[in-house]
C-alpha cells in the first residue's frame, strides 16, 4: 500500500486532472498526469482498474495490488510534484513486472 503521502483521492482530484492534465499512451497504460502547484510536494498516484477490461472483482483487486507495490519500491525513481492517474490496458495480468516498470519509467522519467 501506498503511504499517505503518496495517495491520490480520485473523489477530489480525478476531474483536475483530466481537466487540466496530459493523457499519454502506452502498450500497457493510459496516463493521465498533471504537475502541481508546489514543486517540493511527492508524487501522488491512483490505480484505476476498469471493470470492461477485467470484469472480476478478484482479478482487478488483485492487478491493483500487483501495480501499486510495483510503484510504492520504485517511488524514489519517479520525478516529484506530479499527479498521475494509471488506467491498465487490457492484458496487462500476463505482463511480467519488470516490463511493467520499465514502461512505468519511460512515461514518468524526470
């Protein structure tokens, strides 16, 4: 799990951040990412499994957990100060973790 600090409420900020956020694209995400105010503050994250692309609850759970201890070893590799919604694309349970992060790196490098 992610500490507190690091935790995106996407009750309050997910329409800020398609709002005023970029979308990229990759072969195994959809990144929603926008700076905030102060560039001292950690980077904040959210996981946002859709139930189109895997339809039991268990397998998205799961999938989520699998993403966030990916993200919460490697949080120090990533550039501060960025909200980042990631929205996994379909197929991504076959992915080893390594590919995950890698891909995780090349769209969030600083």
């Amino acid at each position: 799990m992610l500490s507190k600090q690091n935790r995106l409420s996407l009750k309050t900020n997910r329409f800020r951040i398609e709002r005023e956020g970029k979308t990229f694209r990759s072969p195994l995400f959809t990144y929603l990412i926008a700076s905030r105010e102060d560039p001292g503050l950690p980077t904040r994250l959210a996981v946002l499994v859709s139930k189109k692309n895997v339809p039991l609850s268990v397998n998205r759970h799961r999938l989520r957990r699998l993403l966030t201890e990916i993200i919460r070893h490697h949080l120090g590799q990533f550039p501060p100060s960025l909200d980042v919604i990631l929205i996994p694309k379909k197929g991504l349970q076959t992915t080893p973790p390594d590919q995950i992060l890698s891909d995780l790196k090349q769209i969030l490098k600083p």
